[in-house]
C-alpha cells in the first residue's frame, strides 16, 4: 500500500509540474479568479482564448498575468480591450470586473504580435483614433515608415496614421505589402484616424 501511495503522490507531482509549464517555454500564463483579491475558483489560460467558457465568462474579479496580455470585455476580442501584465488583485481598477470574455498574450513573448493589428482586426477604438499597440502583417512586424503605417490603417478601415513608435527593431522585418525585407526598426504604438 505505501509504494502505490508513493507512486501516487510522484504521477501527481509530475503532472502538476507538466501543467504548470509555462506556455511555448517562454513564461506566459494568465491566471483569472472568480473574487477580488485572487480568492475563489480560478482558470489559467496560457493561449489564445476567443470565448471563455460559460463558468468564467463574465466572472473574473481579479487576475495574475505572466506577460502582457489583452483582455477583452466580448467574444473574439471585441468590444474594449486593454493591456495588462502582473498581478491585478481588483480587475474594477480597470473597469473589467465581471466583464472578461477573451484574452490572448501580446508581444513576440507570447507568440501573438496583432495587438488587433491585423488585417481585418480590431484596434482599441477612441472617440477619433484607433491604436493598435503591435501592428503584424501575417504575424511579421512591419518595418517602420509613413507609407507602411498609412497602408496599415487604410487596408484596416482607416483615414491616414495619426502617429507611429520606431524604437524597436526586428531581424526579420516585412514592408507594407508582405515582402521580407529583413532587419529594420518596426512599427508600434500605431494610431490611426477614424474616416
């Protein structure tokens, strides 16, 4: 009886540690819980997730990010969205209690770089701009320039960038229309115009 309680408890412990792995290796875990606080039920999320399901959909008060994550009020990360990382012991400090349907992690960290940024994504829409915090095309950062943060905003609905970051670079850049154009300074923190 001791050795198979022994051999319990080790198949437990490993399969606490296998799950407890970090998504891709690279650290990125969101966990949601259902009170203020970190307290009640809890779901880890280390994906994509377009729907929570119906047990924590609407539910989360408070949460812990490995990574920066977007968090969405709606399905398929419609409706407000905003960026969050660390621990969030109150998700009302950010006017999202009780309103969390979808997350995905952002950055090259969490193996999604849209920030909304792609073609036929969604930004964060205000009253007469449209930010997308990580533009992509087909994943790819887009090398940094007018012409490319304009074509952006336009092939997504918009009126010509507002304003554009180049202060990061990637080795393996794209320009506006797809085409690898290797190491450049990329586009972020892109605003677009609303027409």
């Amino acid at each position: 009886m001791r050795l198979f309680t022994m051999a319990a408890v080790a198949a437990l412990t490993f399969a606490t540690v296998a799950q407890a792995q970090p998504y891709g290796g690279r650290g990125v875990s969101a966990t949601l819980y259902e009170f203020p606080n970190f307290q009640g039920r809890q779901y880890r999320v280390t994906g994509e997730t377009t729907n929570l399901p119906r047990q924590f959909n609407d539910q989360a008060r408070s949460a812990r990010f490995e990574g920066r994550w977007q968090v969405c009020e709606n399905a398929d990360f419609g409706g407000r969205c905003v960026e969050l990382a660390g621990d969030m012991p109150e998700l009302n400090s950010v006017g999202l209690a009780e309103r969390v349907s979808s997350l995905r992690p952002m950055g090259r960290d969490g193996g999604w770089s849209g920030g909304g940024g792609r073609p036929g994504g969604r930004g964060v829409e205000g009253a007469r701009t449209v930010f997308y915090a990580y533009p992509t095309i087909g994943g790819s950062d887009i090398a940094a320039g007018s012409t490319s943060a304009n074509e952006f905003c336009r092939r997504n609905g918009h009126g010509a960038a507002v304003h554009y970051d180049s202060s990061e670079r990637s080795p393996r850049a794209v320009d506006w229309n797809g085409r690898p154009v290797g190491s450049s300074t990329v586009l972020r923190d892109l605003l677009c115009r609303k027409y």
